[in-house]
C-alpha cells in the first residue's frame, strides 16, 4: 500500500523549549560524527561474522520493559533493560542514558526509525539530563549487565501530542578508543497524549483460536464412539500456561473478536469426554478431561457478550483449494460442507450463535480465484491485507478497511504494519517491548494523519499465536485502554463500514499472489486423494444400517485434510490422509465374502452355499452377491450363467447365500463371486473357486445298490450273532448284559469363518 502516514505540508515544529535543548546537540553533530566516523570504518562487514562489532553496535541494548506504556502527566517512567558487551575489549566508564525526543510525524518516520541501528548524531534523540543515568566502571567482554532508568513524565521535555523517539545508549571508552563514544543504542517510541482526543480510530483486533488437527477418522465401537486422538499435544494447550489457555485467559478482559475454527471446539468436546490417544500401535486412555472441561466453561463465559465469527469447520485452505484444488470433483462441496456445520457446531458447544460470513485466508492474501472460492462458500466478506490490497493512487492517510469488491461481496482489509507486528519470537523481552511500543506508535500516528477523517480499522494478527504472541498482543491492547486515540469496534461492524471512495477495490491478479506463501499450498494430489477417500466413503455409507456412525467421523477427517495449518507440513498431511484412507479401507474390509475351496456336483442339479461376513458392530444391507461361470453349460437359478441374490448380514455374523445351479454335462467351471452395492458399485475383491460336475450312470448306481445290499445283510448277520451270545450268558445265570455305548452328542459349534474343505462335495 502506497505510504499513507504523511499530512501534505502540516508537519508541526517542536516548542521552543525543544529547540533550547537541542541546538547545542545539532551544532555539535558534524564534529561527533567525525569522532565516530573512525571506529565506524572498522566495523566487521556484514560478510565476515568472526570479527566482533564496533562503533555504536559494540554493544546490544536490550530494552525489557518500558512502563508504563502511554504515559499521563503525573506518571514516573520505568525503563530496564540489559547491556551486553560483544566487541572485544573492555569498556570502561560506562554510562547508560535515556534519551527522548524529537516528535515523529507520520507512520512513515516511525519506520525510518526503527529501522536504523547504528547512532545517528543530530537524528537520534538527545539525552534527558545527567541526573537519569546509570553508571558501570568498566563493562568486560561476553558480559551482560541489567539496568534500570527512572524519570518523572514532566522532566522528558513532552509538547504536543504524538509519537516521540525514546532511547537508550551507553557510552563509555576503549583501548583502542580512549575517548567518550556512543557504543550502543536500542531505540522504541513514547506515545504522548496525556488527554483524550476529539478524534479516535475505531480499532478491531481480531483474537483467533485455531489449532492444527488432532482428531483421526477412527472411533471406538461402543454407544458413544469413543474418539482417538494422534496425541494429546492438544491438552498441553489448554492447561494453564498454554498457548489455548492464554488465548481465553488474555482475551476475557480485551475488546476483542474471536474468531473460532469449529474443529478445535468440538476437539476439546470430545476430550472432556472418554477419548483414547494413540500409542504406536495401539491406543491408551485419554487423562486430560478435566482440563478440557475447564477451558470449554472457561471460554463459554468469556464469549456468552462477545462477537463470534465461525470460520468453516477445520479452518479449510482457501487459497490451496482455489489454486489446486477447485477443479478436482468434490473439493467444493467439502468447503461448502465445512461452512454448513460450522454455525450448528458453536451454537451447540458454546450456546451462542456465531457469525459464518466471513473467510480468512492465509495472511490475508487474495486474488480474484479466492475469493470466487470463498463466496462459492457462503461468505460475504474477506478479511484480506493491505500488503495483497495495494493502493493505486497516493493517499495521505490509512484508509478504512471495508472496500465493495463487486458481486455483493466486501474485503474487509486489515492494516499489514499492526498485524505483522506480534510475528516471530515474543518469548524474549526486547522483542515484545519493542512490538508493544511500535504498535501503541502506530496507531496514534495513524489516528494523526487525518484527524477529521474517522476511519475503521482492522488488526489480523498470526493465526495461531503463541502464548508469548497473544502476551504481546494483550500488552499492546491493554495500552490503549482509556480510548485516548482509538475505541474498540467488532469485525461486524468493520465490514458494514462506508467505505472510502478513494481507496482500491481492485484485487490483485493471481500472478500477484506471494511465491513464498503459494509454495506451501496442498498440491493438487492431496485433493485427488480426498476424492478417492470420498468416493469409498460413499460405497460404503449406502450398504450401512447406520450410516451416521461412519459418516460423521469421516466426514469431518475429509475437512481436517483441506486445514490450513497442513502449510509448510506437507509430510504431515500426507500421512494424514494416508491414515484416514487405510482405516477406511480397514473398515470396508470387514465385510467380505469366505474364501471357498472347489466344489465337486454330483448330478445334474444342486445348491451352491456362499458366505458373506461381517465383522462390523453394525449390520449391513442393500448388498447384492452375484455369481458368474465361464462355462455356459453351468447355470444359475435357471437364468443363465449369471446370477445375484441381495445380501442383508447383522453386525458381527455371518449369512450363506444359496444359489441353486444346473448343468447340461459333466466338466469344470470357473466360477466368480463378488458383492456390489444396489447400484452397481463393485465392492470389495472377488472370489473365485472351481466347480467340478460328475454325474452318476445307471451302471455305477446298480453298483452302489448291490454294496448297500451287502452291507444289510452283513449287518443282519451280526445282529443274530449278538442274540445268541446275550441268550447263552443268561442261561448260564449271569444277569449283565453287555455295556452299550451311549450316542455321540451332535457338535454345535459356531460357525467357522475358515475357507471350506478341499474338494467340497455338494449333493442335490
């Protein structure tokens, strides 16, 4: 965006007290800078990291802590920090001042200065006064020292209204350098507006709780599904001290909009209940209940008065789905799914009803195909930035951020200067002081650039922040308390803003999109991927005699696969989508036809027993089981060499499909047996077993009558034999009579899932 900081020729002058005390230090400048130009001119290039710094970055100035923030009149500023001395010698005399002054004009020179590091006579601010120093005799090499400055408000020389340099440097002398030198400076900046002005910034800070995917497709098989987890990285989030759990904590006492991905919502849910996690290869119970619980009440309450936007369920990647993904069949209406139940998931857990009309892509990046996506969707407005939204013609100032981009749709641009201000590490204490300042600075400057021009804006800060970011932010927030120069406003309101007829509302072109954000994009294959999983979970869901237990995991894991946060992780989302894939395929599986042996017929006609198992605790129907023979004289329920019968099995059973069969002639016959579903689609593998068909002649039946015949009498013969030899024992006076075995009892056994019998022999 073309710079907007600067009033065209209204640049104030300082008070004449200013100009007092700072005349003798611009006078002086040309003659220190020669002081200074010598050790400058060793200082170690860029290139040649092994030689230690010299001149005024002989030393790093860390600055810790600046309170407070926004001073009043009456107020005491407290500025600690540390020393580190990384040249190569010792300082000696070491004095450490604070510096102030002069007054800013413009977001533009808030830049200019934070952006210079070396000592700058005559430009840097001049120190306060002897009397507000601290004094170290000598400062070794490698060696760090904290220190602590502290002045009264009334003696910093603070005119008018607006943003000041503030700095700290230490001076001190060298071996090589015996005389007094800046060797060390870090600058910040010192808002001043002791009173609330007539005009003020409505300002909205955007609060996000989004988290990468935890959740897998797989769930127990009890009443409740028990859910399984990849880890349990997400309760480290929401203990106390977590990135989750600072987020609410921070947020409670902050004008705020939250902005809410709906996975991570029904994820905690799912946690406070009984969930599993795995474990290699296998699972254990989930422990962290009770911190779930707290975090869910603890959100619940913070938000019951507050303004909620529901992002579309899993945070999908806008920008991946409208580059790679949109041609690949299906992919939007997964989007369109994950915005339908993204309202029905927050009003459910939260008890408010959000609102779903806004899109968010990755750093507010946008083109024309995004935002086709976005609206495809169901959204009205994108929150877009103003480093993707450049100005096309000069302005003096920040516009507002609502700007009609046609087809009823609004960007609701956000600042890029506030909201990349919390990226990188805030965990170190100079950083964040120095966000927290820059911020406060810019802000008033951007309220100063046209005082009776009110305008909206709006701050979209990382994504997913860290404890030590969402510090940051609440610092910086907390320092416009007061309403001096902003007033809080809702992302809401911001979009239903008029807009500015000056600013753009041209998006850019898609060739405008960042390389380095388009790099990391789902590839195309991840949606290909997606449909194949989609594709089974379609087959599968229509033989289902309850289906929604299958259904809702897997459809919420297909929404999990399009994230956002798989950027820069494409491993992770690859092995994500694997795994969704394979217990699919595992669960399909279990329903499957029992490998049979060859059959032999003996006759013309018989029947022809087929077993479908099922494993799953649901039962299954709407399956067909058809037959097919490569031999025409081999034929089926009379109907050729083709046949089907519907298959319907209860949960964990199994069920013997018949098929009656005739035959012409004795042979061999291929036969193949495969289920589908009622609509033709083929399901699972096939099977194929050998029938063999040898009819009986007259000839070999005379045969097998005579040996039966022989076998009747040879038992009559036996029979006669036993009377006699029972008759003799009784005569002979012997009341036993021989033992008799009692009959075998029938096995009862269930039935086997074990493939049948070599050669089974199947009689008509």
């Amino acid at each position: 965006m073309a710079e907007a900081a600067d009033f065209q020729g209204t640049r104030p002058s300082p008070a004449r007290r200013w100009l007092r005390r700072t005349a003798s230090a611009v006078l002086g400048a040309p003659l220190l800078a020669g002081l200074l130009a010598v050790p400058a001119a060793g200082a170690a290039p860029a290139a040649e990291p092994s030689k230690a710094p010299t001149g005024s970055r002989t030393v790093a100035v860390s600055l810790n802590t600046l309170s407070p923030s926004v001073p009043a009149e009456d107020d005491t500023l407290t500025v600690s920090g540390t020393l580190t001395n990384k040249g190569k010698e010792t300082i000696s005399s070491a004095e450490v001042d604070l510096r102030v002054g002069p007054r800013l004009s413009g977001r533009g020179e808030v830049d200019d200065a934070s952006k210079r590091s070396a000592y700058v006579p005559g430009v840097d601010p001049v120190t306060v006064g002897d009397k507000y120093t601290v004094k170290f005799p000598k400062l070794a090499k490698g060696i760090s020292q904290d220190f602590t400055l502290t002045v009264p408000v009334d003696k910093l020389g603070l005119d008018d209204p607006g943003v000041y340099q503030l700095g700290v440097s230490v001076s001190g002398r060298t071996t090589t350098a015996p005389y007094e030198q800046v060797l060390g400076i870090e600058r910040s900046f010192l808002p001043w507006q002791p009173e609330a002005g007539d005009s003020r910034t409505k300002l909205t800070f955007l609060w996000p709780l989004i988290a990468p995917p935890h959740v897998t497709a797989e769930t127990r098989s009890d009443e409740q599904q028990t859910p399984v987890f990849t880890n349990d990285e997400l309760a480290k989030e929401l203990a106390p001290g977590g990135r989750l759990e600072q987020m609410v904590s921070l947020g409670s006492r902050l004008p705020v909009t939250w902005v809410v991905d709906p996975d991570l919502l029904a994820s905690v849910a799912a946690m406070a209940g009984k969930y599993e996690v795995e474990s290699g290869d296998t699972t254990v119970p989930g422990k962290n209940q009770a911190v779930a619980k707290q975090w869910l009440t603890a959100l619940e309450k913070v938000v019951e008065d507050g303004k909620v936007i529901a992002l579309p369920f899993a945070d999908p990647d806008l920008a991946s789905i409208a580059h790679r993904g949109k041609n690949v069949s299906g992919t939007l209406s997964h989007l369109q799914n994950a915005s339908a139940v993204a309202a029905t998931t927050v009003e459910t857990i939260l008890h408010v009803k959000p609102s779903t009309d806004f899109a968010w892509p990755v750093n507010g990046a946008v083109d024309s195909s995004i935002v086709d996506v976005a609206t495809s969707a169901g959204a009205h407005n994108v929150i877009a930035r103003s480093d993707s939204f450049r100005e096309s013609t000069e302005l003096p100032y920040t516009p507002t951020a609502a700007r009609p981009i046609g087809g009823g749709t609004t960007a609701v641009v956000a600042d890029a200067r506030l909201s990349t201000l919390f990226d990188g590490d805030m965990s170190r204490a100079g950083s964040s002081t120095r966000a927290v300042q820059k911020f406060l600075a810019q802000t008033l400057a951007l309220t100063e650039q046209a005082p009776d021009n009110e305008r909206s804006i709006v701050v979209a800060p990382p994504r997913m922040p860290t404890a030590a970011q969402a510090q940051t932010m609440a610092r910086a927030l907390e320092g416009l308390a007061g309403n001096r120069w902003t007033q809080p406003s809702d992302l809401v309101s911001a979009a239903e803003v008029k807009p500015d007829p000056r600013a753009t509302s041209k998006l850019p072109r898609a060739s405008a999109y960042p390389k380095k954000l388009r790099a990391q994009e789902l590839p195309t294959q991840a949606f290909q991927d997606i449909r194949t999983t989609q594709g089974s979970l379609d087959s599968f869901e229509t033989i289902l005699t309850q289906p929604e237990r299958v259904v809702t995991p897997f459809g919420n894991a297909v929404n999990r696969s399009m994230s956002t946060s798989w950027r820069g992780r494409s491993l992770e989302a690859q092995q994500y989508r694997d795994t969704v894939r394979d217990y699919l395929q595992s669960l399909t599986s279990e329903v499957q036809l029992i490998e049979k042996s060859d059959v032999t017929l003996s006759g013309r006609s018989a029947t022809i027993p087929v077993t479908v198992q099922n494993k799953l605790v649901q039962g299954v129907d709407r399956l067909v089981l058809r037959l097919t023979s490569d031999n025409i004289r081999l034929k089926f329920n009379d109907d050729g060499s083709m046949a089907e019968l519907p298959v319907s099995v209860a949960g964990g059973h199994s069920q013997s499909v018949k098929f009656d069969t005739a035959t012409s002639a004795n042979g061999r016959a291929q036969v193949t047996a495969r289920l589908y579903t009622e609509d033709g689609t083929q399901y699972g593998e096939e099977m194929t077993f050998t029938v063999k068909v040898s009819e009986v002649t007259p000839t070999v039946l005379l045969v097998i009558a005579g040996g039966l015949l022989l076998l009747v009498l040879a038992g009559i013969r036996m029979y006669s034999h036993r009377k006699r030899a029972v008759a003799s024992d009784t005569a002979d006076g012997n009341g036993d009579g021989p033992e008799q075995p009692s009959d075998p009892t029938p096995d009862t056994g269930p039935e086997s899932g074990a493939p049948s019998g070599t050669g089974e022999k199947v009689d008509r």
